[in-house]
C-alpha cells in the first residue's frame, strides 16, 4: 500500500465497519498478489532466503493478504469500530516478560510480522508501558498518524529516521523504569547494522536491541508475531516471545558481545518465523546478496563520520 493511498485511508477506514475494511483488505490483497511486481518479488525472494525453499504461489498470495491485513488493522486501531481488534490475542511467554520489568526495563526485539500495533496496544491494555522507535515516513502528515495512533493505544513513541541515532535518548528515556521496550530490528536503517545468519542467508539487522540490553545491563527477550484463524473477515494474532536471551556462554575472547547476542535473538526469530513465513511483512531488501556493496560502505562511512 502507498504512503497516499494510506493518508487517503487512514481517514476514510475508521468511518467503516470493521468487517467491510477486513473484506477490502483481503480482496485488494489477493489483486495485488496476481499482478505482482517488484514489491511482491522482493516479498517471495525474502521468504525463500528465510525457508530454504521456493514459495508456493498460494503462499506468496496468503503473505501479500497478510502484509495488507496489518495495515488494515492498523488503521482501525483506536477507533470505535476497530475495538474488536482488542480480542483474539494470545501472548505466549507474557508473565515471563512481565516479571523482568518488574525492577526496571526489559528490550523486545520484533521483527516485521503479524500484526505488531495490536500486540503492543494488548501489552498496553493489560497494564504494561511500552516505550518504542518508530520509523520517519514521509510525508510527514502520515508520521505523525501513525505516532498519534500508537500513542492513542498507550505507547510512547521516538521517531527516528535513516541515518538518525536515537539510542542515547532512548537509554536515558527508559533506564530505571518498569517498561517494555519493543524495537522492529529485522531490518537495518542507520548504516550501523551488523551481518547475521537470518534463515539460511547472511543478513543485515539493527544493532539495537542487543546493544541496548547490554547498555542497560537489562534482559532482551525476542518475538513472533503471526496470524491464525484467518478468513475474509480477519484474523486473531499469536505471539510467541522467549527469553532472555543471553550471550552464548562460550563466547571467544575478542568477539563482539553485541554482535553474538544479536545473531542470538536472530537465531530465535527465525526459527518461529520459519514455521510462518507468510507473516513475515519483508518488502525490502535485508539479506547481503540483495544490497548495493557500495551503497552500504557509504552508509556505513557516513555513520561512522557522525558517531567519530
């Protein structure tokens, strides 16, 4: 879905019944899915890398349908006809989460699947504070919708853009408080993000939530957001969440502690996302053979110029 026909949306959908907003979702989803393109191409490529095998056709289709169902609950968070969306969750491993945030913060890390907002809004409703990154969009109009949004359910929201470090502001916003901290990190924006084993390709993720849990010296849990009992009319969500997840304690003398707990968690997501791959919400390119070699040394100069 564009970022325009988002804008358009996000003020219609919310005046519409919920099952007729799911129903167009799940039409245009499939349409979508039959004309493909470059954005659908990228998604099969992805979920093969993460699998090991090609994508049947009926697949690709159920995670195009997915990809667009996120974005349809999305818009209907919050809003008085969308309060259905707040029922059929399941959280596996929540009571282990809570009881590390108890005596202070406790670092999620997500990657691109299910349906994240309504996980995290469930989090916020069973009484939990969510403290989160979320990533600037333009235009600008359609940033600030969506931090609304998420603020509306509850959480707190730092925005952050493509080449942009926040991870000072978020250690001092966050440090000694009973908070959760998710961050979407199967993808890297900042330059900074470190080559990990995703499935059964070499990757770039976001160093974030492995850097932050050490910063902080706080657990890092990791988790699986997908859907079940799908139809035309929507579906309920299932996270699983694991850990904490610890630095392998073999771990050879000079080897990063942030890189070895990232490919920890990694580890972890993939082998849930794996038994879902429909879920997995990847338009864009993360696994190393897809990127621009010298596109991502630029990325990697300019970051290490700010941070000098």
């Amino acid at each position: 879905m564009t970022f325009s026909l988002l804008s358009v949306a996000f003020t219609v959908a919310p005046r519409l019944p919920l099952g007729l907003v799911m129903r167009a979702a799940y039409v245009g989803a499939g349409i979508a899915a039959r004309r493909g393109g470059a954005s659908i191409a990228r998604l099969r490529a992805n979920m093969a890398r993460l699998t090991g095998s090609e994508p049947a056709e009926e697949l690709v289709v159920a995670a195009v349908r997915s990809h667009i169902r996120n974005y349809a609950e999305e818009l209907m968070l919050g809003s008085r006809r969308g309060a259905p969306l707040a029922e059929g969750i399941t959280f596996e491993g929540f009571g282990e989460l809570v009881a590390a945030s108890v005596d202070g913060p406790v670092v999620l890390a997500l990657g691109h699947s299910g349906s994240w907002d309504r996980a995290g809004a469930w989090v916020c409703a069973n009484g939990r504070t969510i403290v989160t990154v979320a990533e600037k969009v333009e235009p600008r109009s359609l940033f600030q919708r969506f931090v609304a949004l998420r603020e509306g359910l509850g959480m707190e929201v730092i925005g952050v853009g493509k080449g942009d470090s926040v991870f000072a502001t978020l250690v001092e916003r966050v440090r000694g408080r009973s908070v959760i901290v998710p961050l979407l990190a199967d993808r890297d924006i900042s330059g900074s993000g470190i080559e990990v084993d995703l499935g059964t390709r070499r990757a770039l993720v976001a160093a974030g939530p492995a850097a932050l849990a050490l910063k902080l010296e706080r657990p890092l849990f990791a988790a699986c957001i997908t859907y079940e009992n799908e139809s035309p009319a929507g579906a309920d969500v299932r996270v699983r969440c694991v850990g904490p997840i610890a630095v392998p304690a073999d771990l050879a003398p000079g080897v990063n502690r942030v890189e070895a707990l990232t490919q920890a968690w990694v580890s972890a997501f993939a082998a849930m996302m794996a038994d879902k791959p429909e879920d997995w919400h990847m338009m864009q390119r993360v696994f190393i053979d897809d990127l621009d070699p010298q596109r991502l040394a630029r990325a990697r100069a300019e970051h290490e110029r700010k941070n000098r």
